[in-house]
C-alpha cells in the first residue's frame, strides 16, 4: 500500500463515520477519496473502480430518500412533519451541541403531528419518522461500505 491509499483509506474511514454522523458529508468524502485516488494511480482499472463506486453511491443517494420517504407516505406522514423535523434537527444541532440533531428531529416531527392529529396521534407518526430515518441512515451506509470495497478491491487489483 502507498501513502495516497493509506490516506484513502482514512478518509473513506472518516466518511463512513459521516454517515452516522451527520455533521460531515459521508458520501460526498468517500466519493472525493476514491476520485483522489484514480487521479493518483491513474489507468483504467483505476477509473473503472472510481467509476462503479460512484454509481453505487449515486443509487444508494437516491434510494435512501425514495424508500423511507415511500414508507412515510404508506403511513401517512405528509412532508410538511419531514421538514417540520428537519427544522427541529438543525435548530437542535446549535441549541444542544453534538446531540441536537438526533433531540430536534423527533421533536419536530412530533410537534408538527400534535398540531395536525392531535397528542394521541403524534407519537406513532414520530416513531414512524424515526424508523425511516435509522433505514435512510442503514441503506447509505450500506452504499458507502458497498463503495469502500470497490475501492478495496481495486488497490489490490491496480
């Protein structure tokens, strides 16, 4: 291994913990990585692995909104709540540091569905909001170690 995989690797590694942290770009640092490194090594092997990781992260972007947001619409939840949460998420993420995202999010789906269905109906639609955030989180980070292992293979393959 070279110094450019080694520092591939940390970076497809900081970008997997991105995913589960929202705080940093997951997908977008691997994807800068993996380009990082056909442009270092060069060839077509090279391009071809930057190439299909890139794919896979493009499906799994796309697939980790129609999925869960599928779901919300099967139960119900219109996406006035989805961004009522994510309003709750960002202005959670500067009043409670590191945590905020993961306190607000719910908080505002909830509040949102107590004004629309009342307090009996606000808690199963959070946690129906809840549910297709953790499966948007688990299909992106699928995508990313799908992506990382492309890379994997690669640099074993160049």
């Amino acid at each position: 291994m070279t110094l450019v995989d080694v520092l591939v690797a940390l970076l497809i590694a900081v970008g997997l913990a991105g995913v589960l942290v929202p705080v940093l770009p997951g997908l977008l640092l691997i994807a800068a990585a993996v380009i990082g490194w056909a442009i270092a090594t060069g060839g077509a092997t090279a391009w071809s692995v930057a190439g299909l990781a890139l794919v896979i992260m493009l499906v799994g972007s796309v697939v980790k909104y129609t999925i869960p947001g599928r779901r919300l619409q099967a139960a119900g939840i219109p996406g006035s709540t989805q961004w009522w949460g994510a309003l709750g998420a960002v202005v959670g993420f500067f009043v409670i540091p590191v945590v905020g995202i993961f306190v607000g999010f719910p908080v505002g789906v909830y509040l949102a569905e107590y004004r629309r269905l009342g307090a009996a109906d606000a808690w199963p639609s959070t946690v129906h909001a809840l549910r297709a955030v953790g499966l948007s989180i688990l299909i992106e980070l699928l995508a990313g170690v799908a992506a990382a292992v492309v890379w994997g293979v690669g640099v074993v393959v160049a």
